[in-house]
C-alpha cells in the first residue's frame, strides 16, 4: 500500500500548498524545492516517471525534466500509521490467505439459489478477509476519520 494508494482512497490529498513549473531530477534528486523540509510529504504530478507521493527528500527519482507541479503535502501521524498498520495486515494475510487456499472457491459467489435467485457474495477464502477494505477489519473505520466525500 503506497501513501498514494491510501490519499486516493479516502480523497484527501491533506494539501497545503501547490508548487507549478518546470522541474529537474538529476541523480535522484528533485528541483528546484526551496525552503521544503526533509520529512515532508509531497506529490508529484505531471511527471513521465516520479508521479505519486513521496517523503521528501526522496532521493531515488529516475532523472528527467517536466512541467507539472508539487504538492506540499501536511499528512498527520496518524495517517502514516494507519499506512503502516495497512502493509503489516497485508503481510500477515498474504500467509493466512496462502494457507486457506485449499479451500479454492471460482467465482464470486459462495452460494446461489435459483428459484426466487438468492446469492451470497464471498467474504474470503475460509471466511478470511481478502483486502483490508473489509468492512469486518477496523481499517474503514480508522480511514473515515479523513475521507473527504
């Protein structure tokens, strides 16, 4: 899961400012970026190669030159643990999910019926959750909190 990946999610971006111009990246580093402190988050948009968010400096863009602009990005703690909290769940589930997959189920469905055509939708292989927008794990409920509607 990238801070990208989770700002989309919830539509906050936690924008405090929009830089627009021309930009270098040469041996990895992004410019010009004044008075921008190590730590920041920021996004980047308009790139061929280095769009997305990124803390700042990040120090492994692939070099090239564009016209875009950079997002000053203020993401609360919180949210950066929430991230975190996400990849450790993805990790530990990758293994529980590996290990239900005996019970292999096709299709999206675990039951239908046809006569008045009822179905239910899958929650997971042997009932564990297979991504973290689950709404059984407690991770909508965290997000929530910045979701911008």
């Amino acid at each position: 899961m990238t801070m990208g990946e989770l700002c989309a999610e919830c539509r906050n971006w936690f924008t405090r400012g929009v830089i627009r111009g021309r930009f270098t990246v040469r041996n990895g580093e992004l410019s010009p970026l004044d008075d921008i402190e190590p730590g920041t988050w920021i996004r980047v948009v308009g790139s061929l190669y280095n769009d997305g968010v990124w803390e700042y400096p990040h120090g492994e863009f692939t070099d090239e030159e564009f016209s875009g602009a950079v997002w000053i990005l203020a993401i609360p703690p919180d949210f950066v643990a929430l991230r975190n909290d996400i990849d450790a769940w993805e990790k530990d589930s990758a293994a529980a999910l590996a290990s239900a997959t005996a019970e292999v189920l096709s299709g999206p469905y675990s039951s239908e019926s046809f006569a008045g055509y009822t179905y239910t939708r899958k929650t997971g292989v042997g009932d564990v959750p297979t991504t973290w927008k689950d709404p059984r794990l407690p991770f909508t409920a965290r997000i929530n909190r910045w979701r911008k509607i």
